[in-house]
C-alpha cells in the first residue's frame, strides 16, 4: 500500500471543475486517487462494489459517480475486467515528463507490462509514450505495434536510443515500426466499436452481434463507455461457444 498520495490542487480548477456539485463523483473520484488499491500510474484493478464500500455508498450511487467521471473524460473504466484509469494521475504521482534515463521509466514500463493490452492500457500508453519515453522499453513492444500509424512520433534526439538498439540487433533505423508490417497485430481488434446513440441501440448491435443475453448487460456498459472491441467480443463469443 503506498504511504501517501499526490494531488495538486489545481483538479478543482481543472479535472473535476466538470463535475462540481457532484457529490457522487467527487467521492469516486477522491477514492480512485488515494485507493490502497492505487499504483502511481492511476491504472488499476479496482471492483465498482470496493468502491461503494469505501466510500460508504450504495454500489448505484458509486456506478453513477463512476459514469459521471467517464463521460467528463476524467478517467477510464473497463466494466469487465474492472480496470481503472485516472487519466491525469501519472503525471501527478510521478511528474508531467521524465528524462530517458530516469529509473522511474523502467518502473512504469513494468506496471504497464504485467496488464492486458485492452483499450485502458493503450490509451494510458498513447497518453504517456512520449513523456516518460515508453516506446523504448522492449517490454512494451506489444503496445507500440498497436499504435494507430498516425499517433505523434518521438523526435529524432529521443529516438536515438532506439536507432542504436536496431544497429545492435540488426533492425531497420525505425525501430518497432520498421519492421514487416506482418508482424503487426491488426489495429482494428483493439480499436473500440463507435459508441451507440442509444443504450437500445447498443443492446440492439450486441444481440445482433451473438453476444449472450446474460452478457449483454456488462458488453452495454462497455460498449456505452467506448471501452468494447471486437478483440473484447471475440472472447465473449468463444467463451460462449465453449460452454455450448
């Protein structure tokens, strides 16, 4: 359990200035931030039911304040593998940005890399790859194949380190990226389905999509929150199948 937490005033100005006046939230949002379930990159396994009995709430009142933090874009929650992530949290228990050579990367590489590679934890390392120089660590490799070709590349002064580790093992000057585009796992799997306008429509795409009746209620929430795959949907409907 960590001994103390960091958290700069400046999320009533900022962060939860979005959520004044609830009180549901609030509470949510300061259990997230100071949990002994917490690590120092806000990306944890932490139950909607721990939460409620925290805080002292009914579970329906920490699921909304939850939902509520969400749709501030505050943090993250995956519903079934009851994942949590405080967008902002790394940058305050650790610092905005760390050098190359600092031991913390390492540190954070290794959090990251005991986790599953799921919509959360690529948004944490999209959000994080630059300043704390995560695209280094061969731990991570997995993460960097399954960034979109689009996202922010390092600078050349960053990706020196890098350009030396490919001389040394014979890689091609780009590194991860300059490999055969084969070896790349298809982006599409980890890329959320579009969020439904509805929750009727979204209970209306996973029925049709196969998914169980008994699971359609835990797919809606992740669905509704941006955080259901088709990677996530394969799982369903081969437990599914399995149990037939």
């Amino acid at each position: 359990m960590r001994k103390f937490a960091s958290i700069p005033p400046r999320v009533w100005q900022a962060d939860l200035k979005r959520v004044r006046g609830n009180l549901e939230a609030l509470a949510v949002h300061y259990h997230l931030t100071t949990s002994g379930h917490a690590n120092m990159l806000g990306l944890y396994y932490v139950p909607v039911a721990y939460i409620a009995h925290e805080i002292g709430c009914p579970q329906e009142g920490a699921s909304k304040g939850l939902l509520d933090l969400v749709e501030a874009k505050i943090c993250s929650y995956d519903y079934q593998r009851e994942l949590a992530w405080v967008h902002e949290m790394a940058a305050d228990q650790i610092a905005p940005q760390l050098s190359p050579k600092d031991k913390r990367v390492k540190g954070v590489a290794d959090q990251l890399a005991m986790l599953p590679i799921c919509p959360i934890t690529l948004g944490f390392y999209q959000r994080y790859r630059i300043p704390f120089h995560l695209y280094d660590e061969r731990n991570l490799e997995e993460f960097e194949l399954s960034m979109p070709d689009d996202v922010e590349a390092p600078s050349k002064a960053l990706r020196s380190k890098e350009k030396e580790k490919d001389l040394e093992e014979g890689e091609g000057p780009s590194g991860f990226r300059g490999r055969e585009s084969s070896e790349k796992p298809s982006d599409t799997m980890f890329s959320p389905f579009p969020i439904p306008k509805s929750s009727a429509d979204g209970r209306t795409f996973l029925l049709n999509k196969g998914v169980p009746g008994d699971q359609v209620d835990n797919c809606l929430r992740n669905l509704l929150g941006g955080n259901f795959t088709p990677y996530d949907l394969e799982g369903i409907l081969t437990d599914a199948r399995s149990a037939a």
